[in-house]
C-alpha cells in the first residue's frame, strides 16, 4: 500500500498583513544554481526593491514572520536525490512554498515536483526559468506592481492544509491498512 498525506500547515502563517515592507523573499537552502547565481544577482539590481536572503537554517515562527512582510517569495527548486540511485527534478512536497501562499505571498517558482499540487500560474504564482533571465525578472516586476495580498486563497489553502483536516487524511489511510 502506498499512500501521501501532505504534512499540515502550522497557524504560524496566515495573511493577515496588509502592509509589507520586503518586495523578495529568497531562501537559498533549496534553490537550484539557476536561481542562486542568475536570477537572484539581476534581483538585487533592481532599484528601490527590497530583496531579503535568508542563507541559514530559520525556525518556523521567524519564517512565517518573515513571509507576513513579504509580496513574492522566490522558490526555484534544485532537483535532489531520492533514494541512492534516483535524481528527482525538483523538491518533494514544497512546504516553504505552501507556507508563503498561506501567508498572502506571491510564489515565483519554476514549477518542478510536489508544488504543481497548489501552484497554479497567474492565480498564486509566477512561473519563471520558461524563457529568459529578462523575462523572469519581468515576471517579478510585474508581480510585485500588482501585487495584493490574497487573503481568501490564502484562507484556502490554511483549511486545506490544516492539522485537523491533514489528521483526518491519515485515519482514512491507515484505516484501509
């Protein structure tokens, strides 16, 4: 029997914060080269852009109140390995991603592994590494200018990814074990 239960969202991340001061959120630990030596650089030139990198381990309280101050949190999965002989194309689940959409962000993502469960391009996301360095910094701008926080898709997200309903997953699995 093989079965997936998506690990529950904490109440830590909610969108409750209408004003935010970071235009970028990026954390390095999972990101792909493309992403780390490419696009984050021509980022940072921006002007009058606030881009915050977060380049070591953060627990998950500080995380979510990094993401309330956020407009678009950068997540360019690198692939990994699964197992000794396997290369995946990209992060498993997506939990930071998740996260920041629970936070009112908008995700910029090239869209590999488990985030194509709730990432859906030009509703909670940007999609970017499709074309060009330009466009995906395009892509962002334009983003960042019409951004808003989505406080009912966020919402969403929060009840579907809750420790209650995630706890319920699990019992109908191992319910049929």
């Amino acid at each position: 029997f093989i079965g997936y239960v998506s690990p529950p969202l904490h109440d830590y991340f909610r969108a409750d914060e209408e004003n935010r001061d970071m235009d970028i959120l990026v954390h390095t630990r999972k990101q792909n080269t493309y992403c780390l030596e490419r696009l984050v650089p021509s980022l940072r030139s921006l002007k009058n852009r606030r881009l915050h990198i977060i380049d070591e381990w953060i627990n998950q309280k500080d995380f979510a109140a990094l993401l309330a101050r956020t407009k678009v949190f950068l997540y360019c999965t690198a692939p990994h390995k699964a197992g000794w002989r396997r290369k995946l194309p990209g992060e498993g689940f997506g939990l930071p991603a998740l996260e920041a959409l629970a936070s009112g962000c908008t995700v910029a993502s090239n869209l590999l592994g488990g985030v194509t469960d709730f990432l859906t391009p030009g509703e909670n996301c940007v999609k970017i590494e499709s074309e060009s360095l330009e466009d995906d910094v395009r892509r962002i701008e334009n983003a960042l200018r019409t951004f808003s926080p989505n406080k009912g898709a966020a919402e969403k997200i929060r009840e579907e990814y809750s420790a209650d309903k995630i706890g319920g997953q699990w019992k109908k699995i191992l319910k049929m074990i």
